[in-house]
C-alpha cells in the first residue's frame, strides 16, 4: 500500500516511532525537529489509538510495531497502561530506545515481558561503562537488547574498545551507523566516509569471526566493499511528537530523512539493499561519486546475521 507524499511514492508504514519526551540529548540525529514539550498520557494513548485501530481502512494499514524514544521515557508512570494499550489494540512489537542519560538508572528486569526489544547506544568515554553494565542486565533479565554505535570522529579511535565490550557480553545485532547530516555543523564535523570503512573493518572482522550479528546503516554500497554484505536499509515509520500527532505526524521518509540515489545507482546490483547517500555528504570536496555495484563481486558472508535496529 503506497501513500503518495511531495517526494513521490512511498511504502505505508506499519512501524509509528513515538518520541515520548521532549529531550533526546544522545540519539542517533536525523532530521527530525526538536519538540517544544513532552506528550501528556492523554495525548500518548490517543495516538496509540490513531495508528492500529484508527488506521483500519480500506485504505490504510494499522501499525503492528512501535518504538519509543525519549529521555526518561521508562519513569513515566503513565507508559504500563500506554503499552498494555498498545498490546490491546494490535501492538506485537515494543521496542526502546534508550540514551545515554537513561543508562545510570535503567533496570532492563523491569521491563521483561513489557518490552520485545531495548537497543542501547555504545560510545566513546566514561558512557561506554554504563552501557556494558546495562548491557550485561538486559541479558541477564533475559530482555532481548541490540546495540548501536554512531561513527562519528570522536568514536573511531574508540571502536576496538567498543569490539572487545560487544566480545563480551553482546547477545544481539549490532549496528553501525554513519551520522545523518542534520545541519551545516554536522556535514563539517562527520569523519570522510572511507575513512569510517577502514576503521570499521577490523571491527567487523572481530565481531562476525566471533557469530556476533553486524548491521550497517548511513553509508552507500559502493563505499563498503566487503562490508557491504552487513548492510542494512532503513525501514519507513511514522514519526511522532507532541508538535506531530495523529494526521500531522511526520513520515521518516521523506519528512525526516532523505536518502540520494543518482543515476549510476539504477544500475547497481546491491539497489534494494542500499538506502543511498546524502547530498550534502556528496557535495564535500573528496567525497567520492555513488558507483553501481557487481553483486557477484560481493563475498559471501563471514557469520550469522541479524537485523540491525
């Protein structure tokens, strides 16, 4: 089922991201606008409502999974009715995502029976150590959890720690993503995207010998080479906050993100694996031009694998 939007046709999503609280300080940065306040519990239920049984149409198809995000979005009191609402209304997957402000107080046990699905942020610094803490309790609980890192410059010096973190206690996929260009500052500040490729090898190589799955988002097929058997497209959802609600929510693409594919892409052998590139990555001096890929080129994979976030 296609919905058509100002970019063209796009696939209607059956997944709503709902960014619960105002602040997010450690997300993975997209495009989104930064919401002027949190949602009430009135304001979250009516949009659980909205996107399952309001959306059973002929002519739209209801949400099956949900993710929520938000800093301090598992204090609410207010989110066991909102999830057992969910479950009522035809939810079968919940997952969190948590940021780095949430590790210190996260009892992933809480949670377990709740939730399918928490995906942790690991990064470079004293975060890291929190992360594995929460990491180990999530698994313990028995909590299925995932894990991510963003490759920005200050985290690839920092990826062998990351390995060894994710050769100890990682359970789940991990995933990789190269940082979205969100504003002039960011586009300035991401390391050159080979670059990330090189530093990102080593890692994968560790983690896949180990059975460890790897995802790998934000950076195009003809970049990866090898690695690019561990990459992973980027699913549509809704989009949710409290200035975006119900009719007015954003869809994550086009509204949020946009990916590009020039023409050379039409001839890629690795097309409905790739999300594309951004422009304003393309249009740095240096940066190389997207390239069609040989899918016979592409070695077979090192382990087993799962989906990323």
């Amino acid at each position: 089922m296609l919905r058509w939007t100002a970019a063209g046709a796009v696939s209607s999503p059956t997944t709503v991201q709902v960014r619960v609280q105002r602040a997010w300080p450690g997300r993975v940065q997209a495009g989104a606008p930064a919401p002027t306040r949190s949602l009430s519990p009135a304001e979250l239920a009516a949009n659980l409502r909205h996107f399952t049984a309001g959306m059973r149409t002929p002519r739209t198809r209801p949400c099956t999974s949900l993710v929520l995000s938000g800093q301090g979005v598992l204090t609410r009191p207010d989110l066991p009715a909102a999830l057992a609402l969910a479950r009522v209304e035809g939810i079968d997957r919940i997952v969190l995502h948590a940021g780095p402000e949430d590790l210190q107080s996260l009892e992933p046990g809480a949670w377990v029976g709740r939730l399918d699905g928490l995906v942790l942020p690991l990064r470079a610094g004293a975060e890291l150590a929190l992360a594995e803490h929460a990491l180990a309790a999530a698994i313990a609980a028995g909590l299925p959890v995932a894990t991510n890192t963003v490759l920005d410059a200050a985290t690839l010096p920092h990826l062998a720690a990351i390995t060894q973190l994710l050769l100890r206690r990682g359970s789940g996929a991990h995933t990789f993503t190269y940082p979205f260009p969100t504003g002039p500052q960011a586009v300035d500040s991401a390391p050159p995207p080979l670059s990330a490729v090189a530093a990102l090898a080593p890692a994968v190589a560790e983690l896949e010998a180990a059975g460890r799955p790897v995802g790998i988002k934000g950076l195009p097929a003809c970049y990866l080479g090898p690695l690019a058997r561990c990459l992973r497209r980027t699913g549509n959802r809704w989009y949710v906050d409290a200035d975006h609600q119900l009719d007015l929510a954003l869809l994550f693409f086009p509204d949020v993100v946009a990916f590009f594919k020039g023409d050379a892409c039409r001839f890629c052998g690795l097309a409905d694996r790739c999300d594309g590139f951004f422009s304003s990555y393309l249009a740095r001096p240096g940066t190389p031009p997207l390239e069609p890929v040989d899918p016979l080129s592409e070695p077979p994979p090192a382990g087993p694998r799962a989906a990323g976030r």
